[in-house]
C-alpha cells in the first residue's frame, strides 16, 4: 500500500496473486474494524484508488475469493 504523499486523495494498493483466485474484494475503510467501502478486482493484482479523504488515515484489506469461498487478508494501514 503506497498513498501519493502529494494527493492524499490517492493511494496505489498491490498484491501476490493467490493461486485459483477468480478475484479480489478490496475493502477499505476508516478503521480496521469499519471497512465499508470496497470494489471488486478481476484478473488484476493491483489497484489505484483516488476516493480517499486527503489528511484522513485508511485501513485496506484484500480478499480473495473462488467458488470454494473466501481468504481473508491481513488489514494494513494507509497513511
């Protein structure tokens, strides 16, 4: 996770591709434990977002998912 020290506004997000993954949620929010935000990524392992409120320290995590479920990923600060 890398937030643009010159536009708070952005942070470019990148990940190790899980093996049989169909995609990723990626999920973002105010704290780790309020992650309310998120989009889904297909056939990608990064992500650049420009929706984040500049000054405002974000909490990121990337799951991925197949037809057999869920794996969740470890929550990590972007400030």
């Amino acid at each position: 996770i890398r937030r643009n020290p010159d536009d708070g506004c952005t942070v470019d997000i990148a990940w190790d591709a899980a093996a049989g993954a169909d995609g990723y949620n990626v999920l973002w929010g105010i704290a780790p434990d309020k992650l309310y935000h998120s989009t889904l990524v297909y056939g990608e392992n990064s992500l650049g977002m420009h929706c984040l409120n500049d000054g405002v320290p974000y909490f990121i995590r990337v799951d991925a998912f197949n037809a057999s479920g869920i794996t969740e990923g470890k929550t990590a600060a972007a400030q």
